[in-house]
C-alpha cells in the first residue's frame, strides 16, 4: 500500500456537489449522496495539512444553452443563486473554501472547473502542483476537470471513492475513468485517514 504524502503543492478540488445533482434534483446523479462522507473526510485530511480546498459550481443564468428548452441536452439546473445550485448542506467545506463558478453566460457551458474561470492560473498563483479531483459526475464534469486539470501541467489524483457517474448509457462511468487513468490521472482512495494509490484501478489498461 502505498501512501501519498500530502504537502505544499497540494489542493483538492470537489466538482460541483450542488442540490440539483444530489439525488431528488433536477439532474440527480444516482447514488450521488454516497460521495459527501469521503468527501467531507478528504476536507479534514487537506484541512489538517492546511491546504487549500476549491469547490466548483455550475452558475447557470435561467436561459442557459444546456438546458432543453434552449435546444440543450438537460434539463434546468443550478440556475445562479437558486437552492438547486447550492452545495449540499451536509457538505463541510471550510470557512476558507475557494468556489469556481462555472458556465456563468448563457451562450456558453462547461463541465470542466477549469473552462473559462481561471483556475488554472489561479492553481499556479497558489504554488499548486497536484491536484486531487473528486464530486460530480464521474462520467461529465468530473471528467473534463480532470483531463483539463492533466493538460494544464498539474499532477492530478482521482479519488473514485468519491465520485459517482450519471451512466446515460451502462458503463459511461467505467469508461471515463479508463479515460481518465489513460491520460495520466492517478488513482486514489481513503485508507485509515490518509490518501494510498488505488492498486485495483491502477492495474486497468
């Protein structure tokens, strides 16, 4: 078993764990509340380093392209300051916490953290090198962020445990995370209040 050793560098990033895409939402991915322990786990172990924690969100405007009625592929969800679009209540992020609103126009979306906000800069501003990815959905935002995060030089850690996958069709999730893993993601998971490399996901092709 193989520990990472957190330290400068370092910072976690929880993708868009919003009401809407919590199970009874307007997007709920399924089983998408089995995210908020590992996750709130992984805000004591960053915290307890005194590392940063970012939290992107989806900040859409009511008329936004993704949505149906606009010819998009969803239905409306986390439209800017409405309940949908807030982080789960039993989400602990500190007091601290750096949130990325994403697709803030209504002409434009984006899965990934990183599309249009500045947080790649932002990442490096803050001495960042490594970047541990975790929230919603595995096979979306999750996605994109983690592939963007890898283009945009930093190391980036997926913490499978603490993702979940909106699975259109059976076996999008498992996909991704081959895509993610091919590009050069390092998988992780929780073990004994510290991050280990994740062997069972790291021996896929």
């Amino acid at each position: 078993m193989s520990a990472i050793v957190l330290g400068q560098g370092d910072a976690l990033l929880i993708v868009d764990l919003q009401v809407d895409f919590l199970p009874g939402g307007k997007l709920g991915v399924p089983h998408g509340d089995a995210v908020i322990d590992p996750i709130n786990r992984l805000i004591d172990l960053y915290g307890a380093h005194g590392l940063p924690v970012l939290a992107s969100r989806d900040w859409h405007p009511a008329l936004h392209c993704s949505f149906a009625d606009q010819g998009g592929p969803w239905p409306p969800h986390c439209v800017a300051d409405s309940e949908g679009a807030a982080f789960s209540d039993a989400l602990r992020l500190p007091a601290d916490v750096v949130i990325v609103s994403k697709a803030v126009t209504a002409e434009v979306d984006a899965y990934s953290a990183f599309n249009g906000t500045g947080l790649g800069d932002d990442l490096r501003a803050r001495g960042i090198r490594r970047v541990a990815v975790c929230g919603l959905a595995t096979d979306y935002c999750v996605l994109n962020t983690v592939l963007d995060s890898l283009k945009e030089g930093f190391e980036t850690l997926i913490v499978a445990e603490a993702a979940r996958a909106v699975d259109v069709q059976p076996g999008d999730g498992d996909r991704a995370m081959t895509r993610m893993l091919m590009a050069g993601a390092a998988p992780v998971r929780l073990s004994d209040g510290a991050l280990v490399a994740d062997l069972a996901l790291g021996a896929l092709p």
